[in-house]
C-alpha cells in the first residue's frame, strides 16, 4: 500500500513553504526538498494532528520546526504507516480534552471579561516560573544545535562566547549561557533565547566589520529576552494551555506547554515600542561596560547605503524605520552619558578575523 503526491514543506526557522512531491510505502515517508531526498520513519515524526480540512500536518524531528502538510488523501497511507494516529484513538483524545477545554473556557471567558487579552497574558507571564523560561530556550536551542550546523571553528566559537558575555545581564552567570555559531551564510540572523541562549547566522556576521556592530546586535537581542518580549507573545499564544495547567493545579505543566510553542520564538517579529526598548537596553548595557554603543548605529547606515544590493536582515529592517531609528540609537547614547570615550576592545586581531569577513565598505559609506 503505498501513496504518492503533492505536500507543502513548510520551515519555521525560515517561515518558508515549499511545495514537495511527498510518498508513503508502509512505514516510510520520503520526500525530496532542495534536491535532498529527507526520509523518515514513523518514530521521526514528533506529532501528528489533522486541520479542518482534513489535511494531516506532521511535525518532523528534523530539521527543528519541520512541518510537512499532506492532503487528506495521504491520511490513511499516514495511519497505516502509523505516522496519524488512528480515528478512533484519536476521537477518545479529542472527547477528553473536549471536557478539560470546556471548563477552562468558562474561567478564560471571565478572565477575558475582566482584564483583555494582552494584560492577561503579561500577567500570565509573570507567574511563568524562571526554570519554565529557561525549559523553553533549551528545548529551541537543542533543536538548533542539532541542525549540524554548529561551527567547527573554535577560535570564531571562542571570540563569539566573548562577545556575549561581555553584554549578559548581571542575573544570568556565564557558566549558564550557551552560544551557537551556525555556519549558514544564507540566514542573515542572530537570537537570543529565555535562559541564557544566544544563536548568530554565520551569514549576518559577513555583514559586520569589527566587533562593536557585532556587540550591538547582541546586545539588543539579549534585550529582548530581558525585556521578556518574547516570553510575552508565547504566553499570548499558549494562554488556553497556560489557564488550563493553572486551573488544574499543573504548575510543572506550563513548562511543557510553552516548550511545544517554543520553536514560534524563531519567528517572532516585534513591534515598535519592544524593538525600542530592545535598543535601549544594549545602547545602557554597552555605555555602562565601557564598550562602544555605536556599533548597531553603524550598521544599519551600511546596510541602509547598500540598500538594493545587500538584502536587509528582517531582525535589523524592521520597526520603527531606518532613518528614525539610527536618530533615536543616537539620543539613547546621548541620554546615557554619552560614548565612552577609550572603550575597551574585547577581541584580539586573529579573534575579529575569524568573527568577520573585511570587505570593503561601499563607497557611499
Ligand atoms: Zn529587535
């Protein structure tokens, strides 16, 4: 018994879909994405559930936050395969939740009523345990680092740890904080994750020239995480699961719940006034450790100047606008005191070699 057809491969490190040409035969599913055939079998898959329309949407172990959309015509190839969990398996779980839903619906019409969603879920998020948060940042770390894509390069993995630690708030210790170096020049990005994680995209380091446009960077993802951003538009997502725990007295729970929409902090997009406040942060942070704040400023005019040619980052292009952007980065220095006037260098000439690619700026700059 075996099927044969069209599925939707869809990446949410990247947030990019693919349409693949996707076949079961018993208990093995192969697709081909990029010209790589990806095969799996059924203890591959992490979880199954089935939309509306009656697609079924598997949640791939590889590579993190895979999601492979199959048409209902695949379902009982899918079930067969013990890929889906059957109907009628499937029907008891759904009843059982169907009676915990119901009462949590009741309290979550209330909480509604009397404080909004958005309050609400701050206020949820404050209950979130330290040890939920940081369940979170190692379950999407974990996933990273099994990308295969950690360097190899210990000399740009060392300049890098350096870089972090130099900008970590004073309630994380160093010996807590785990950095990824991903040997990936096409990701223009780098995170920072709840508990002490940081992941920087080889491709957006060969966009930087010396280690202060790298420390901005950091610094005001490290912000966001400081500032719980990221914390906050999980539990806006998870608030059902979240009211649910609490309501059944399943503290521990919660950390399992956020985890499973952990891998959504990968796609977060933030909005103006948490990507000022992200800015704030690293422009205090650096003037305070007597590091260089006008490292992100000088970025952003590069890539601003190459404009058309370079592909501006997501993370950097964001809101508010470029222009106002680079202007309030300037008055956030000015409100802190101003540059320091010797900031420290923290990396060695072979370290900042091996961190960035010089290329020589354009000639606008
Ligand atoms: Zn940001």
């Amino acid at each position: 018994m075996s099927w044969r057809g069209h599925a939707l491969h869809f990446d949410t490190l990247t947030s990019r879909s693919t349409p693949v040409e996707a076949a079961i035969e018993g208990d093995r599913l192969h697709f081909t994405l990029e010209g790589v055939t990806r095969r799996y079998a059924p203890e591959e898959v992490k979880d199954g559930d089935r939309t509306l329309q009656g697609e079924a949407r598997l949640h791939l172990a590889h590579p993190p936050g895979a999601v492979l959309t199959l048409p209902p015509e695949a379902v009982p190839h899918l079930e067969a395969g013990k890929f889906l969990r059957t109907r009628v398996r499937q029907a008891a779980f759904v009843m059982r939740n169907v009676v915990i839903v119901g009462s949590v619906f009741l309290a979550l019409v209330l909480a509604f009523l009397l404080l909004g969603i958005r309050p609400l879920s701050n206020q949820l998020a404050k209950l979130i345990p330290a040890d939920a948060e940081r369940a979170v940042g190692q379950a999407v770390y974990d996933g990273v680092a099994r990308t295969g894509l950690v360097t190899a390069d210990s000399l740009s993995a060392a300049a890098l740890r350096k870089v972090v630690l130099a900008v970590l708030p004073e309630d994380l210790s160093p010996d807590q904080v785990r950095v990824a170096l991903l040997e990936d020049t096409v990701t223009v990005n780098a995170f920072a994750l709840p508990g002490g994680f940081v992941v920087v995209h080889r491709g957006i380091l060969n966009l930087m020239e010396d280690e202060s446009e790298l420390l901005g960077v950091v610094a005001h993802e490290i912000g966001h995480v400081y500032e719980r951003h990221g914390m906050r538009r999980l539990t806006r997502t998870a608030t059902l699961g979240i009211l649910t725990a609490l309501v059944f007295g399943d503290a521990g729970g919660i950390g399992s719940i956020l985890v499973q929409h952990g891998t959504s902090l990968l796609s977060l997009s933030y909005d103006r006034d948490e990507e000022r406040a992200a800015d704030a942060f690293a422009v205090r942070t650096l003037i305070a450790r007597n590091l260089d704040p006008g490292g992100l400023r000088r970025l952003f005019s590069k890539l601003e100047a190459q404009e058309g040619r370079v592909k501006i980052p997501a993370l950097l292009s964001s809101h508010p606008a470029t222009a106002e952007r680079m202007t309030r980065l300037e008055s956030l220095v000015a409100e802190a005191g101003g540059a320091p006037e010797a900031p420290q260098t923290l990396l060695t000439p072979a370290e900042a070699g091996a961190l960035f690619r010089r290329v020589a700026p354009p000639a606008s700059y």
